[in-house]
C-alpha cells in the first residue's frame, strides 16, 4: 500500500498542531532557496496595505542552514566552486513586475505597491562587503553569492515581519495533501494546516540522481555535493585512479574539488595556466559520457572580438519570436531557424566568410570526440572567451541563444509549443547548454591545466566500454583499458526525477498534481497554481521552480528577469489576504 494512503482520512485522527484558530489567513512556504526568497519578496511588494481586521501568518519550511542561500549557495562551501554567471547579471531585487506577460489578469501588477523593497545588487554588495571580488566580469564563489543570497533574506524577512507574524521552521516536509479547501503539511511527527501553501523545493537538497550502477558501495561515490564529504581523501584516496560519469558542470567542480580542493595550486603565466600537485590528488581522474562533446566557455563581454552594434541584431530577431502567433509552435520548423539566422547574421557582421551555423552545429554533432579534438575545442573557446581569437560559429550560437532565451522562455513555455517538438527541443537544448551555458573560461583553463599535467585523461571520454568488476571498473576505448578503483557520478537528478518522499512525489502519488505526457514536468498556471486532473488550477496551492521544468522554460537560475510566477502567485495571494474574512 502506498505510504501517502496511511495518511489520516478525518480530522479527529489528527493531532495538527496549529489547529487553535485566530481567524488568520495561513500560509506555507516549503523550501526558502532563492525562488523562495524571490517569492516572499514579491509577497512583501505585494501584501501592503491589507485592512487592519486580517492577519496573516507566514511560515517557512527549510533545513537549510541559510534562508535565500540553499544548499547551491551555502556559503560555507569552498571558493574553488564558482558561480557560471558572470556577477553583474546577478540582482536578488528587482523594481518592476518580472518576466513576460506582467499585465495579466492575475491580479499581480494591479494591486497597490505600497511597498518597495529593495537592496543591493550582488555587484554593489561585493564592493562593501568583497572589494576585491567586485568586478562585473568575474565568476565569484558561490559560496560569497551565497552570503549575499542569505543578507537579502534577511531583508525580505525584516519587512515581510511588518506585515505578518513570520516563523521559521528548519525541518524539511515530507508530504502535502488536501484537506477540504485547505492544505495539511506533514512535518516528521506533525501535521499543519494551511490555507495557501508555495513549494519552492528546487533540487529538494542534494541527492544521488536514481539508478546509480555501483561497483562495490565504498567505491562508488553516488554524488559530487557537498564535495567535502563526498570527494574527500578518506573516500578517493591520494594516486588512485578515479572514472568520472558525466561531463558537465558538475564534473569540473568534482575535478577542481579532486587537485584545488586538495591543496594543488593554478600558476598563469603569460596567459598559460599550470598546475603545481599537492601529491594528494588522484593519479588520474578519467571523465566518461554518452556523447562526450564538450562544455564551451562563456565569452567575457568586455573581451570577447564581437562588434558593438549586435543588439540591433538580438532585438530584431527577438521580435520575430515574440511575435508568433501560432498557437502551437513547431521548434525544429519556426524557432530554430530563427535562432539560427540570428547567429548567421551576428557572424557576417563579424567575419562574412565564416561557414554558416548550421553546418558548423552538424559537424557538432558527428564528430569523433577523441582526446584531441577536446582539447583543441576547449582551448579555442577560451581563447574566443578572451577575445585572443576572432569569433566563431559556436559563440555566435551561444550567444544567438543567450540573446534570445527571454523570447523563447514564453514561446516554448505553457504548452505553447507542440508536443511533438519536445524530442527535437530536448535534444538541441542538451547542446545549447554545453555551446551557451558552459562554465567560465577560467574554469576551462583549469582543466586543461589538469589535462598538460597528466592528471585529467579526456581518452575513454566517448561512450566507452565499462565493464564494473566487483572492486573497480574496467573502461575501455578506442582500443585503450584503464581501470578505476573509485567511481564518481557527476550527475544531478533530473527535474523529473522528485525525490521520494518528499512533497512534489507525495503531491503526484495522490494525484493531486499532474505530470504532462510530453514533457513529464507539472504542469502549472502563470500564478504557480498546478492543474489538476480535470484542467483547472488547484487553488491554494502553488509550485514554482525547477519540479515544473518543461512546463516552464529554464527555472533553474538566479536570474529573476526571465519568469514573472513569483510575482503573479504574489499577486494572487496578497488579492486573497486582502480579501480575507477569517476562518474558524
Ligand atoms: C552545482 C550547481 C551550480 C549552479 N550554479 C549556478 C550558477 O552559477 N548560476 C545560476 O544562475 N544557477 C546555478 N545553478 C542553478 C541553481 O539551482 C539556481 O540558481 C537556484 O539555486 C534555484 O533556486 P531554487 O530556490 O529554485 O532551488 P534550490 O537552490 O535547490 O533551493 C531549494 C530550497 O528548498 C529546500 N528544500 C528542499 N526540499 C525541501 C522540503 N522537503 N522541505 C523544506 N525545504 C526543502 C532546500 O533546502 C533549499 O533551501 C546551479 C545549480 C547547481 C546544482
């Protein structure tokens, strides 16, 4: 029998802890990582002024250690794990109603905002608080963004307490599940009831992504954070050989956290990186993925050789997909094309005889993705990244895509592109993420540091043969063996894959929430509230963030310029509060 069938059926079996009424309107938030800052700051915009005769509760659910920082930010996490966003894009605050369609009738936008709350940037906060680190440009610690994060809580939280008695509850929920028109939180051994309820869980903490192949438990390391306890000496001992599963992100912090992490150090010298070894990083750290193509470094704007009068470029290009009208949008026939042309005529401002996109973006796709041609792509976007080398056909797709990704956003999101288009959009955007969202050059340095000191082996990186023995893994290439006696999975749960347990799997075991057929993620409105079984919103009930993944164009940022949920759910709630005659 399912775990969420045991729950209480009736009130009288329940013991729910905050069952005395005082009339006042209740609401959750599950999970206080940025979105759920983000969230309560628009509340704060949006809640003032509500009459005198109602009151509001607001609690907070989280065992994080840093409200508005998570587990991604926690700012004591070492340095050498940085943000891959450039520090002027990133501003907790923001003054106008975000995202696209701000003027919709779900009532944010049109409620007075009595309230401006507001603070600094992260620029301006590292120029009090980080002087050395405050430059627009560079790619700062996430664990400084982190601190940041966490004062900007603070903040939130201060004005938010202004308006509405605010407790903090530093335990995780487990499950969430109707209770006539109200919710009810299980919190390990109690039960809270809530009128409005936000789940804001993110990547709800880390966790191994499912389906782990081991070879014997201690040798296999399930998940690269936190990287001190999981990627330390005690379990990858100094000279072993460690294989490395997957090739993103992740995998450049778990490499870092392996040679940086263990006290090795990064000299440049006239532009070339080298590293110096501690003697306690592994012998050899052999990275393996399916596709084996690599992650490409983002362009520094104020170096990269582009000429300055490309927005004109964006802009026109940006309108062409803002102004679709199709109500079902093909990808492969209407957007990409679009997005191709852009790059196209960014790279003939720039250099007429370069090949077009698309015949680069195929190559892309066929090439034999041996050690060398790693390499030499890697160390050819930094150098485009630094502007030592003219722009090419995968900065202009990279940057075609950057450009226009506030467009595609609304044109993809919603269901408004054809389902049928989800397995071409899913499969370019897994590309896009290495050409447009790839780690800073700097980053990239590094590795490749990593690669001229023997230290990182790019040999077995395409689709090998692994064969897992009882104590290590066999993994072959190309004709080449190598065997590995630790294993690291460098790779995160995917949106879909919720973790057991916890509220977003409780919510669609009872079917309370639906995952589309296409896309898998839960579906929601513009406000947050997710659709039920029979099309219409749940009311009061939101999810926001990376659970709706498909339904929502790339939630999983910092940026608050590209999605508007936040303040649309604000809006609502606050319309609700304002509205409020009390409950018994
Ligand atoms: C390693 C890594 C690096 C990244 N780097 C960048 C970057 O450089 N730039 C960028 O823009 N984005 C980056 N991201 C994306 C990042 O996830 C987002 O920027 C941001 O953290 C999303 O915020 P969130 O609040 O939706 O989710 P999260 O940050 O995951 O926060 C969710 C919060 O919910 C809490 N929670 C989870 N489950 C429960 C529960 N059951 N009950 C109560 N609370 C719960 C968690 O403790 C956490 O505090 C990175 C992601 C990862 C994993």
């Amino acid at each position: 029998m399912s775990i969420y069938r045991s729950r209480p059926q009736t009130m009288d079996d329940l013991v729910i802890s905050n069952s005395q009424s005082d009339g006042a309107l209740r609401i959750a938030v599950v999970g206080c990582g940025p979105k759920g800052m983000y969230c309560l700051e628009r509340l704060v915009s949006q809640l003032s002024p509500i009459p005198d005769s109602v009151r509001v509760h607001v609690t907070i659910f989280d065992a994080a250690d840093y409200f508005g920082a998570g587990n991604v930010y926690h700012p004591d996490q070492p340095d050498f794990l940085r943000l891959n966003f450039a520090a002027k894009h990133v501003n907790a605050w923001m003054t106008e109603p975000s995202g696209p369609n701000n003027g919709s009738s779900l009532g944010g936008g049109q409620l007075c905002n009595a309230k401006t709350v507001a603070g600094p940037s992260l620029l301006q906060w590292l120029a009090i608080h980080e002087p050395t680190l405050a430059d627009g440009e560079a790619y700062v610690p996430r664990s400084v963004v982190g601190r940041y994060l966490h004062e900007c809580y603070q903040r939130v939280r201060a004005e938010l307490s202004q308006l509405a008695d605010v407790c903090e509850d530093r335990r995780s929920v487990k499950q969430i599940t109707r209770y006539g028109d109200r919710w009810l939180l299980t919190v390990d051994q109690d039960s809270f009831l809530y009128d409005e309820v936000l789940v804001t869980v993110g990547h709800e903490g880390w966790r191994a992504a499912p389906h782990v192949e081991t070879i014997v438990p201690t040798r296999t390391i399930p998940s690269v954070y936190p990287v001190q306890p999981q990627l330390s000496p005690r379990k990858i001992p100094p000279q072993c050989t460690v294989a490395v599963q997957g090739f993103g992100l992740t995998w450049i912090d778990a490499a870092l956290a392996l040679t940086e992490g263990r006290g090795g150090t990064f000299d440049r010298h006239d532009g070339e990186w080298t590293y110096q070894p501690s003697g306690t990083e592994p012998n050899r750290i052999i990275p393996f993925s399916r596709s084996g193509r690599p992650m490409l470094a983002k362009p520094t704007d104020t170096l990269v050789r582009a000429p300055k009068n490309l927005d004109e470029v964006w802009r026109l290009h940006c309108k062409q997909i803002h102004d679709i009208d199709d109500r079902e949008i093909d990808f492969e026939k209407v957007l990409w094309p679009i997005i191709c042309q852009a790059a196209n005529d960014a790279l003939e401002l720039c250099d007429a005889s370069a090949p077009r996109v698309e015949q680069w973006f195929d190559d892309w796709l066929t090439n034999d993705w041996d050690h060398m041609a790693i390499v030499q792509a890697m160390q050819h976007s930094c150098e485009v990244a630094a502007g030592q080398r003219d722009v090419d056909p995968p900065w202009a797709l990279g940057q075609a895509w950057r450009s226009l990704y506030c467009e595609l956003v609304p044109a993809i999101s919603h269901g408004r592109m054809k389902s049928e288009s989800w397995v071409v959009f899913r499969r370019i955007a897994a590309e896009m993420e290495r050409i447009a969202f790839g780690p800073p050059g700097e980053n990239l340095r590094r590795i490749l540091a990593l690669v001229r000191a023997n230290i990182v082996d790019f040999r077995f990186l395409q689709s090998p043969h692994v064969c897992r023995n009882l104590n290590s893994l066999q993994i072959s290439n190309n004709g080449r063996t190598a065997i590995a006696d630790r294993v690291i999975h460098a790779v995160i749960p995917t949106p879909l894959n919720a973790s057991l347990g916890g509220p977003i799997a409780s919510l669609v075991m009872q079917g309370l929430v639906m995952r589309n057929k296409a896309t898998g993620a839960i579906d929601i409105d513009p406000a947050g509230n997710p659709i039920d079984p029979d099309g219409n919103p749940l009311p009061g009930l939101a999810v926001i963030g990376r659970p709706t993944e498909g339904c929502v164009l790339g939630n999983d940022t910092l940026s608050r310029k590209l999605h508007s949920h936040p303040h649309h759910w604000a809006g609502r709630v606050a319309k609700r509060c304002a509205n409020w005659r009390g409950k018994s």
